[in-house]
C-alpha cells in the first residue's frame, strides 16, 4: 500500500507534478477519480499542491475548489469520503487519477457518480443510474455543492 | 447507439453544457476518454464547443489542443482514433466523458493509457503498464505530441 504516504514521499510527488493549470492565478492539475473497485469515472475536479499533499498523506481525496477557492476534503459535509487506494499520472504529469473506494454517492445530487447522465440519439441528457442516497437529507439546506 | 448524431441534435447537447473552464480565452469542457471494454482512464484533455459537435457527428473523439489552439481529431496522427461509444455528462454540466474504443493506445509514448505511471510508496513515479506500440515509429520525428 503506497498511500496514505510519509510527507517526504508526498513532496517528492509533487515536485514531479507540472500543475500547468491556472484559475484566479492557482496553480492546478486536473484530478480524475475512478472507483477502484467498479471501474466508474465519479467525478472531475482540479487539485493544487495542498490538495495532492493531503490526499498523499491522509490517504482522503482532497481536491481545490475554484469557486470557494480552497482546499475542500470529499466527504467532510457528507461523509461521503474518497479512500485513494493508488495514485495515476499522466504523461505530462498535468493531470492525476485517485483510484478511491467511495463511500456512498461522489455527487451531491445522490448518484454515485457524477456522470449519471449520458447523451441520448436525440440529443437529450438522460439519466442512466440510481440514487444511492438522498441529497436533502445528506445536505440539508446548505448551498454549498459538495 | 446514440453516436454518431445528427448535427441537430449534437446542437442539443452542446446547448445543455457549461462551457466555463476556459484557457487564452478559450470556452472548455473537461473531456475525459475511458476505455469503453476495459473501463481504463486513458487520457484527460479539453474539449471545446467544435470539438463536441465533431466528436458527437463522427463518432471520433475530438479535443482542443491548448498548446496549438486548434480542434484535433485523436488518432489523425497516429492512427489511433477512438470511437465513441457513448458520451456522459457530469452534474455540472462543465465536463464529459466519452467511452471510446481505443486503437492501439491513447499515449503518444506508446502506452495504452496516459496513466501509465503509479505514484509509488517512496513518491516516485513507477511505470505499471506495458508500450502497446513503438511511438517513434508512429510519430518519427513529428514534434507535435499527440
């Protein structure tokens, strides 16, 4: 098991990282997470140095969000936490995939994963998997979306 | 098998995206490609309105090259075309998935995945997959990288 890691590893790692990515001036990569157990691509987001750091070293996906412009942990609302089992990068080490177990659903409308809709013949988005929970009920009436 | 489309109805979806990663100005979605048998990531990129609507009416998977500002068609190079099998769509709207059927690899280093290296327990990055072919022989001398 690579992760959670010690902090001198996940620094190593991070120097090897081109977070070429940039919203409001941070400098980000793309973070892909994939059930590691299913297979599912359950969501997209950016993550920033402080993000992978946490992921590495708490062994929970971490991700930046550019619209509260912070690091946020996945599941801290929900508890809904992504437990990273391995850590992908890519070729131009701009973008990373966690493979996670999931708890519950990735996305705040219930689904496990936030691709629950796919791209009908006549160009509708129909939603193609189950609710695995009830968001109201997980995220009441806060306004924030994770 | 809803791709390729009509040109009506790839107009619908892009209707209903959320094109608001943007780079040198440019309006974006994140595009990620999986393995439609496999269920591997195989590379992340972006893809903007023009690219949607050519990968929804052909039935290949297209992209915007940030580095040349211009479309690509994946594989126009190489061969190593991915046909799209089904396209989703995550709960924002801002980024898509299409499940394609990769010729060769999705690499341009010869790998059937972009991700082909793990973060091992020492924070290297260990390369976990097998060259699926020989990328000098496929793109010679060709700077471009895709």
């Amino acid at each position: 098991m690579s992760i959670p890691m010690d902090e001198e590893a996940a620094r190593r790692v991070i120097e090897r990282l081109n977070f070429r990515h940039e919203v409001n001036g941070e400098p980000l990569v793309v973070a892909v997470a994939q059930d590691a157990d299913e297979g599912k691509v359950l969501m997209v987001a950016y993550a920033n140095e402080e993000a992978v750091f946490k992921t590495l070293t708490t062994g929970k996906a971490h991700y930046w969000s550019t619209s509260r412009e912070e690091v946020w942990c996945k599941g801290e609302t929900s508890g809904h936490v992504q437990r990273v089992k391995e850590v992908r990068v890519d070729c131009d080490a701009d973008a990373i995939l966690y493979l996670v177990r999931q708890e519950g659903g990735a996305c705040h409308k219930g689904y496990r994963t936030c691709f629950y809709r796919r791209v009908s013949p006549d160009g509708d988005l129909e939603i193609v998997e189950e609710k695995v929970f009830d968001p109201e009920s997980v995220y009441g009436s806060k306004l924030e979306n994770r």
